[in-house]
C-alpha cells in the first residue's frame, strides 16, 4: 500500500489539471460570442468535469484526500489568456491558440502521470482512455485553429 500515496499524488495532479482545464474553458466560453466555440467550450469543460469526477472516485477508494482548487499552471494560463483577450475582444483566431496552448499543457500532465510506476492497470487504463478524450479535444481546437487561419 506504500505506493498509494504515489498513485494518489499522481491522480490529485490530473484532478488539478482538469480543474484548470474547466476553468479555462468557463473563461473562454464567456469571452467569445462565436456559437460554435462557445459550445466547444463548454462541451471541454464538461469532459474535464467528468474526469474530475472519475478521478475524484479513484482517490477515493485509495483512501486519500481529493485536490481542490487549480494549480499554479492553470492561473498562469488563465492570466495568459486574459491578457490576450484584453489585446484581441473576439479575436477567434487567437481564443482558439490560446485553449490550443491549454490542451497542449494538459496532454503533458497526461504523459508525466503515466510515466508513474505506482499506477495500477486499472488507473493507468482510466488515465490513457481520459488523455485520449482530452487530444481529441485538442484536435478539434486545433482543427479549428487551422481553419481560422486559411481564412486569414
């Protein structure tokens, strides 16, 4: 059981991540008007809230204290992306790059978590299938991106 606070510190990590990724996405949801995005965005955060949920469950049953709240990264990104917004009111070229930089650092949460020895097949399965949620996401944005900038 020694290897429980591993998989516990490794999982509170992803709970965070996901936490910024929810925070994130309620920012960008409020700062763009475009229809399709601002349901992109919330559709994001729903996953993200899924897999705090899910990750919340395994915590749990480990007999640890789920993490609350953001990590230091996601202020840092969410500051990042006011700052932006300040610059470029409805820029949707530039909302989409700023939640494309968000994906990016969520993906590499995802690849540092199983890089853990400490997981279980059963979490390193949750973790894989969640991380193949989230590029999927990624993907979209980045989709979107691309479009927006042919247009440009």
């Amino acid at each position: 059981m020694a290897n429980n606070s591993e998989a516990i510190e490794v999982l509170n990590d992803l709970i965070l991540i996901n936490n910024d990724r929810v925070a994130g996405y309620e920012k960008a949801y409020e700062e763009t008007t475009d229809s399709d995005i601002r349901a992109l965005f919330n559709n994001l955060a729903n996953h993200s809230r899924q897999h705090v949920s899910e990750l919340t469950a395994e915590v749990n049953k480990l007999g640890g204290e789920p993490a609350s709240g953001t990590m230091l990264s996601g202020k840092l990104y969410r500051v990042w992306m006011d700052v932006r917004a300040a610059f470029s009111k409805d820029d949707r070229k530039t909302t989409l790059e700023s939640s494309e930089f968000g994906e990016d650092a969520a993906q590499k949460a995802y690849e540092s978590a199983l890089k853990s020895e400490d997981l279980t097949p059963g979490l390193r399965d949750l973790i894989l299938k969640q991380k193949a949620a989230l590029r999927a996401g990624h993907d979209t944005v980045k989709r979107l991106r691309d479009a927006q900038s042919v247009l440009h």
